[in-house]
C-alpha cells in the first residue's frame, strides 16, 4: 500500500487522485490560516519553488480540528495562502486529520510514521515526507521550520 491508494478533494471542489504525484518526492503537511506557524506557508512556498522542477510537491491540507485555528470556508482558505503567503503549491479541501472522521490519507500516514508520544497528530502543520514511491520517509513536528527539511528533500531526490 501507498499514499497513490487514495484521493482528496482541491480547494476548488475537483477530486485529485494522488496518483497523480505518482514518481514525485512529497511534504504533505496539515495547515491552518490562524495558527502561530502559519508563517510556515512561505518556507514550504519557498521549498516548492526551488525543487518543483526536479519531482517535488508540496500538498497542503488545511484542518480546523486545533483550537478552530482554520475556520473559514475553502473559498476563504484559498484567497488568504494566495493574498498572503503567495501560496502555489496544492491546497486540498479542509478535511480532519485525526479522530473518527480522519481522512484515511492521514490515517495512513499515522499509522505509517508514529509521533514520538501518539501517532496521532497534535497541532498543525505536522509534516510527512514521501518518497517516488509514495511510503512515508519521515514525520515531522510541527516546529520543524521548512528550510531544515532541505537536506532530507535532497536526499530523497536523489534516491
């Protein structure tokens, strides 16, 4: 099994089959536009940037489920990564990533790298890196700053 197994909703309603990142290097990461490391949209924007080029995406998945700290509508979600943080890479649809609704991408993807107290995750911007493959390299809390994954990325391209 891999994440190519599933598929999510974009922010503008239409089904994405993850699939199609088949053969690409992924950080998926749980967003939130109200959170103390929301700043961290411009590290991934700038991580997107300088490797989309060779296999490498950045897919985020905005969720409201830490202190409401994601409320909007997907039309607001959207607007604000664009107007703000200049946003380019996939935004999914607001989903759940814990809990009886949990979107099974994010089931997989705790089940497949555990946190270091719960696999669970615990606040935003919990990262996972994903290989050609589609199998979780690394989890990542959500302090770690974007720019300190590079080494990592570039370790997975190469592979």
């Amino acid at each position: 099994m891999s994440i190519y197994q599933f598929s999510a909703q974009m922010i503008d309603g239409q089904e994405q089959p993850l699939d199609a990142y088949e053969g690409n290097v992924l950080l998926i990461v749980n967003t939130a536009s109200e959170c103390g490391f929301t700043p961290q949209l411009d590290g991934l924007q700038k991580l997107y940037e300088q490797y989309k080029d060779r296999g490498f995406a950045v897919l985020g998945f905005p969720c409201n489920q830490f202190n409401s700290q994601d409320p909007g509508s997907d039309e607001e979600i959207a607007t604000f990564c664009q107007s703000q943080y200049n946003v380019r890479f996939p935004i999914f649809s607001k989903i759940d990533v814990k809990g009886a609704n949990a979107h099974p991408l994010f089931t997989y993807l705790t089940d497949n790298a555990k946190g270091i107290v719960t696999r669970q995750i615990k606040w935003n911007f919990t990262k996972f890196l994903i290989d050609q493959q589609g199998q979780v390299l690394k989890r990542y809390a959500p302090q770690t700053k974007p720019e300190t994954i590079q080494q990592d990325i570039e370790k997975a391209l190469q592979s």
